[in-house]
C-alpha cells in the first residue's frame, strides 16, 4: 500500500487525551477496552492490571505510530477526517506494514520538524470538521508494537484483530479472538481491547470475549451438576442472572432500544436457536455498553436507533455519514447474534468449529443480512389529516392566524417525534419537521418567495429564519 499520499493525523484529533483514553472493564468480567493509549498511559498499564495472563488485541487495520509518545496515523492527504482503508492486507502482513509506515514518518522530517494536522475542534460527524496543521518538533518516532513490546508484564501475548471500523467483518476476527481464549480459564486469563477512540471496534471486540468467557462458565456450571457438585436450579440460577437478565428499566419497553428491527425479527423466525443468541448478546452487549448496566462509551444496540435520532435530525448533505453507520450498526448487532448462538452451541467442545465455518453452514445468513440492513423508516409518516388542517388554516389572511399556525406546527412535531427522548436532538428534529411543513403549507407565491430569499441571502433554512421571512 502507497503511502506518499499520506498526511501524519494525530490519533485523538482535538489533541492530547487522558493517557488512558476511556480505559474501564467490563462488570464481572477480566476484560478491559480502551482508547488509543499515550506512550505514559501504556507504561502505567502493568500497574493498573492484575497479575495474570494477559492477551493485548489491537483492533485496528490502520497503522498506528507514536511521534512523541502522542498517537498518530496517516490519512489521505484528500480525507483528513476519516481514517485510511487497508486493503488486499493479510493479518500477518499489517505489523511489517506498520514499521514502514513508522519509517515514512520519520523520512518525512525535515529540519528536526513534522507536520501534524488535528481538527480545531470535536464534530462527531466527519463531514462537519475542520483541519488544523501544527509544525512539531520530533524527538521520537515509534511503532504501536514497539511501544506494547516495552510493557512489563510477566505472561504478555499481543494480537492484531483487524476489524473493519463500525462492521463485524472479516469473519475471521471473531476466531481469531476465539482461538486466544478456547483453551484458558475464563476467570484467569485477561483481555486488553484498544481501538482509536475505545468505542465501536474496542466494544465489539469486548463483547465477542465476554460471550465466549460466559458461554464456557455455563459449561463448567453444566459440568458441576452433571457431575452431582451443585443442584441444577443452583446452577440455572446463575446463569440466569448473570448472562441473561438484563436491568430492569423503561427502555426494555422500547422495541428499537431492544433490537427488533426487520432484519433482526426475519432472523429470529428463520432460525430459532437465535432467540437463545440474543438473549446472551444482549446481556454482554448491555454490560460492555454505557451506564446503568455497564461502564463503556457505546451500547452497540441501542445504537442503532439513537444513531437514527441524529440522522433524523440532520440535515440532508450530513445524513449520508449518519445512514451508514446504521446500516452497519445493524449487521454488527446481526452478527453478534449470530456469534453468540453458534458460542452456545460450541463451547461445550472448545469451540473446535469455528464462527467462519458456522456461518458457511448457514451461508443463507449472508445474503439476509446484506439484504436486510437498510429495510428501516428513514423518513417519519406524519399525520396527513392534521397537514390537511393546517392547510386549512392558512386559508385567507394567514398572517393574523400565525400564532395558532405555530402552535399546532409544533403540536404535530412533538407528537410525530414522541417516542423520542428530551434533549437537543428532538428540539432539532421538531424545529426541522416544523420548517418543512410550514414551507409547505403556505401560499405558493410566499413559499416561492421566501425560497428566492433564502438562496440569494444564502441563509440557513431553519425555522427562526424561515418565520421571519414570512412576517416580513
């Protein structure tokens, strides 16, 4: 892979973060996630971790070098904000490429100095960033597996996962994190999962080994009863509570906050054994997620449809980056699913079938998911009898009726945005569904006027604005 044109991006883009980005561990379970690390946050990992065996996983494709101690990677001198796409790579081969990528860095100072681009400031949206360069002053250049291979900790195993960010594939990745944890005490070997920001690829790669550490203490639970060292409803009891029950709370109500879209529903119909895979997905998912039931950054579930809030309340040249990260956020949870039944049924055997193999078995899968991930409302139905209201009361000298116009604008908005929880994101999607329903009730010649204005003036088309044109 070619990277003369390359720009170097520090890896936490508003600049230098805690040293331990978001570094937490999942409830009940040795399974830590975290963000990037700093040169000083990845020193002060030995003391922060129990002596045991530890597996580190990097979750990235991309290559990572430190320039400073401070994280860095190369981005498209033409996609700044998005990080570079490894392709026609083997696992294997991403290290070497690493340490070339690690050269071309250094190769790339000139009189002591490098340039290091940043974003001026934190948009959770690609396309709303802005690029800073800074001239820094180079004292060291490191690999990221030059920087793990100084940690000390006695019984240290290092292994790449190369997940696609925001997607589930390759396949691979799954067994590859399988085959580190197949044959080891679930309670006595540790997992260590770093991605650049500790969110999507950390917390998927966390709930992959947590579904195969809880699937094999059901087995050894199992085992207890057969072998007349512990009463069945002891046993069921705990697997029960511990790897099934979620916390009670409102959003259990909610069927978008529980998974149940299309794609999700055709699954659990077409392969019944895939209702047992949710429930387990679906507590790990929760306890790898954010507060109240566990202590990381994303719950890869409840994603989804939170994602759909913002997509909804975006603005339409923003909503292509918003409505990929749905789709994929509906095959990642699809294939947890997936992997949490094909770990209940093997884990008895050490998993000696592998996830891959699995899903070749049941190749169908493929080909549902791909079909079904963007089978999703993207546009809300609004009530087309209190449109028909409203533009009956336009009828006549509107001006006079505006504020009772306004009113029930804003009465329509709230109710066809209901199910949505308070906060910035509903105030947006009610004032945007007011907008556009306003433009287009009113008079064809204030419609058409009002729009002649907003394109020459080059105004932003928001509510406040369209209001005070049709006042004026």
């Amino acid at each position: 892979m070619d990277l003369s044109g390359c720009a170097v991006k520090l890896d936490h883009s508003v600049g230098t973060p805690d040293p331990l980005p978001s570094f937490r561990q999942v409830p009940g379970f040795p399974v830590y996630a975290v963000g990037q690390p700093l040169e000083a946050g990845i020193a002060s990992m030995a003391e922060k971790l129990p002596k045991m065996k530890t597996v580190w996983f990097n979750v990235r494709r991309e290559p990572v070098v430190y320039v400073n101690g401070n994280p860095c990677a190369p981005r498209d001198k033409n996609d700044l904000h998005n990080n570079v796409e490894v392709k026609n790579l083997k696992t294997a081969e991403l290290q070497p490429f690493e340490d070339k990528c690690a050269a071309e860095f250094e190769a790339m100072v000139k009189d002591g100095n490098l340039d290091i681009s940043r974003d001026k400031e934190f948009q959770e949206n690609p396309m709303e960033r802005e690029n800073v360069i800074d001239s820094v002053k180079v004292e060291s250049v490191k690999s990221f597996s030059t920087m793990l291979g100084g940690l000390k900790l006695d019984d240290l195993n290092v292994v790449r996962i190369p997940f696609e960010e925001e997607r589930p594939l390759p396949e691979e990745c799954f067994d590859l994190i399988v085959a580190q944890l197949a044959g080891e005490s679930p309670s006595n070997t540790q997992c260590v999962f770093s991605s650049q920001k500790g969110q999507g690829r950390s917390t998927l790669a966390a709930v992959i080994a947590c579904i195969v550490k809880a699937t094999q203490m059901m087995v050894k639970l199992h085992k207890m009863v057969d072998e007349g060292m512990a009463e069945r409803p002891w046993a069921d009891g705990i697997i029960k509570t511990k790897f099934e029950d979620l916390i009670p709370s409102e959003d259990l109500k909610d069927s978008f906050l529980m998974g149940e879209f299309d794609v999700i529903k055709e699954l659990l119909e077409k392969l019944p054994e895939t209702k047992q895979g949710k429930v387990l997905a679906d507590k790990m998912i929760d306890i790898c997620g954010v507060a109240p039931e566990g202590t990381g950054l994303q719950n890869l579930r409840k994603g989804i449809i939170q994602t759909k809030y913002k997509y909804d309340a975006a603005t339409e040249d923003k909503q292509v980056v918003w409505k990929r990260m749905i789709i994929n956020f509906i095959e990642r949870y699809f294939y947890l699913i997936c992997f949490a039944t094909y770990a209940r049924a093997h884990a008895a055997e050490g998993f000696k079938k592998s996830f891959a193999t699995w899903m070749e078995e049941h190749k169908e899968l493929r080909s549902m998911i791909e079909s079904g991930k963007d089978k999703l409302e993207w546009y809300r139905k609004v009530d087309e009898g209190k449109i028909s209201n409203l533009k009956g009361m336009v009828d006549g000298d509107y001006q006079e009726k505006l504020g009772g116009i306004v009113g029930a604008l804003y009465k329509l908005a709230f109710q066809t945005y209901a199910d949505i929880p308070r906060g910035p994101v509903k105030d947006n999607l009610m004032r945007k569904l007011a907008c556009k329903t306003l433009m287009e009730i009113l008079p064809q010649d204030v419609t058409s006027r009002v729009q002649k204005e907003l394109e020459e003036k080059k105004l932003s088309i928001d509510f406040d604005t369209v209001m005070g044109l049709v006042v004026a």
